[in-house]
C-alpha cells in the first residue's frame, strides 16, 4: 500500500489560488511573502486578484502553481508520500515535497525556466494542439510523415489524449492530417509556445546553466519524472532529466502505469485544480483518489 502525490502544471491556475491559504495560515503567509521577495514582484497580487490574462503570463503562471502546490504541501500536516510525480512544471514542486530542493532553490528554478520558455517561444513562434480519441502510435506515424516543419508528441496525458507540439505551420499540417486518420478532435491551445519540443532549446540551455549551479539532495521517496516515466533517487540523474524534460515529451499516462505496477494504491493531487486525479482514473480506473487544493 503507497501512497503517491502528484503535482500539477502548466494550466491549473485560475485568479483567486492562494488567496484564502494566505489569509488563514499563517506559515503559508510567511511563504507567499518569501516567495514576493525572491520574485521581485508581488506575485501574491496576481494570483489573488489578477485577470486570467495577467495569469496566463508564462513568467505568472509557473511560479503562481509551484507557490499554490508547495505551500499547500509545506502547510498540510501529516503529509508523507512514498513516491512523487508531478505534470511538466508539476515536477518541480514533486522535488520539493520529496526534499530533493529547498524551496528557495526550487522558486528560483521555476521563475529561471518560465523565463526561459518565454524567450525561446519569442525566438520560435509556435504552438501545441490536443488529439482526442486516437491511438498514440498511429499519431506519432502521422507525424513523422511531416518531415519539413517541428511536430512531435509533447504530452502523453491519458489513453486516447495525446498533445503535440511544433510550428504553427507543422501543427495545422498535423492536426488536417491526424482529423483524416480519425481523430475525434485535434484542436489548436491557446498557449505561448511548443513546449516539450525541438524548439524549446535555446531554453533547456538556460535552465541547465541554472541546475548545474544548484544543491540537489538525496529525496526522502523516489521521483517518477516525466522523460521516461522512471524512478530515481540519484540527484545527478535527477538533474539531467529536468533539463531533458524541456525538449521531452511529458509521459504522463506511462508514470501513473508505471507507479501503480510499483505498488502505488492511493493518488493525491495537490495544487490547484484536478485535472491529474481525473487523468489517473482515465489510466487506472479502480486508483482511489484524491486532491489537497
């Protein structure tokens, strides 16, 4: 009987997260305003009363979900997973609930890699789209068939829910042509750029300068992380999988398999939102679940 904790990503925000965690605890306070501190900026601000707009700033929006994820966690008692997997960015907080980063170290790390992306979404115009109701093997054929634009799966979120990543041109080629193979949907996100691509180079070069440069411990559980759905304990390897994991498709669906054949019975989510215990159940329909948000 494990008990796993599982931590969200990138699309999780809403305006109001934090807010009544901020107003009725107060270590969370003392964390939001370290977190203030360390930003430059009154994060706290916008995620307690910023528009979504304002929200979905990629530079707001990652710190705003490690903040909710980890105060949450730091300020729940009686909190011990026996292993931890988080969504893209979700990663990061899973590094601080399994101790592997202080919190300091893991906000400086978010904000340098939301940065990053930023600039490399600057530099690529691009895009990401979701295909629903298709195998993923016919989806990853279909997108070898593009051979001059950037497509690639980017997250294996569930069965039958796989999104892609690329140039915009690459993505609208893909999403005509996986529609004819089948597709119930293939519909373009709005979001900044083609993250967990080819394209998000120049910034995995950013983000590794930053991890060579900061202290990883040894975890007090394993970490399933996203670029093989494996799990490590090991903080050099921990490392270098954070920095592939930005130019690495999010193998979601294999690490919820993966943690269940590893004894996993239980599946918390914490942060906001739940869409992982919805795609836990779509990959393990008979996991009990639940969310801390």
């Amino acid at each position: 009987m494990k008990h796993a904790f599982v931590f969200p990503g990138q699309g999780a925000q809403f305006s109001g997260m934090g807010k009544n965690l901020y107003e009725t605890n107060s270590l969370a306070k003392e964390y939001f305003e370290k977190a203030n501190e360390i930003l430059g900026f009154r994060i706290t601000d916008i995620m307690f009363g910023g528009t979504d707009e304002e929200l979905k700033q990629t530079n707001v929006t990652q710190p705003a979900i490690f903040l909710h994820s980890v105060i949450l966690f730091e300020t729940t008692p009686d909190l011990k997973p026996d292993m931890v997997a988080g969504h893209s960015l979700g990663e990061f907080s899973a590094l601080v609930a399994n101790r592997v980063l202080s919190f300091e170290d893991g906000l400086r790390l978010v904000a340098k890699r939301a940065a990053a992306m930023q600039r490399a979404c600057e530099i690529n115009p691009s895009t990401m789209a979701a295909v629903l109701g298709l195998e993923d093997a016919v989806i990853e054929n279909t997108l070898k068939e593009i051979t001059d634009e950037v497509v690639v799966p980017a997250n294996y979120n569930s069965p039958g829910q796989l999104v892609i990543s690329g140039s915009i041109e690459g993505i609208n080629i893909a999403c005509e042509k996986l529609k004819a193979a089948g597709a119930k949907r293939a519909l373009v996100l709005q979001v900044g750029g083609a993250f967990h691509s080819p394209l998000m180079e120049p910034a995995r070069e950013e983000l590794a300068a930053a991890i060579a440069e900061t202290h990883f411990n040894n975890p007090t559980c394993p970490v399933y992380q996203n670029v093989d759905a494996q799990p490590y304990i090991d903080p050099a390897m921990i490392k270098q999988n954070l920095i592939n994991q930005l130019t690495s498709p999010v193998r979601w669906t294999q690490t919820v398999q993966k943690m269940v054949e590893n004894g996993a019975t239980q599946f918390t989510e914490v942060g906001p939102g739940s869409v992982l215990q919805g795609l836990v159940k779509k990959i393990a329909k008979d996991m009990v679940t639940s969310g801390i948000n």
